[in-house]
C-alpha cells in the first residue's frame, strides 16, 4: 500500500516537474522577446501570467516533495 503510495506520489512530482520545465521554457521565451525589443502589447501580461503559475507550481512540487519525504522517512 504505502509502495504504491509512494509511486504515486513520485509520478505526480514527475508530471508537476515536467510542467514547470515547459512553464520556464514559455517565460525564458517571453523574457527574450521583451528583453530583445520584440514586445507587443500582451508580452508583457503574458509573462507575468506565466510567472504566477510557476510560482505556485514550484509552492506545489516543494509541498509534495516535503509529502514524499515524510512518507519515506516514516517506512
């Protein structure tokens, strides 16, 4: 039960951490663009869109690794 908990749990953190990867890759791209002179009206709203929910990807991978590793140090 708790091994298949703890999978779980790892796969979720695998999906929340491919998420950000691609979350961080769309704001570097934004960033380039403002950065670079390339910026229209909605590049800038964008990125800060997508900076917001980084943020609270990062609150969530952080909770659920701190879940992960009270699970594991209790087996």
């Amino acid at each position: 039960m708790a091994d298949s908990s703890l999978d779980d749990l790892r796969g979720e953190l695998a999906d929340l951490e491919a998420e950000e990867a691609q979350l961080s890759a769309t704001r570097k791209r934004l960033q380039d663009q403002i950065d670079f002179g390339f910026e229209s009206g909605t590049t800038r709203d964008r990125e800060r869109e997508v900076s917001d929910e980084r943020q609270e990807l990062h609150r969530r991978i952080a909770a659920l690794r701190e879940r992960l590793g009270a699970l594991q140090s209790s087996l």
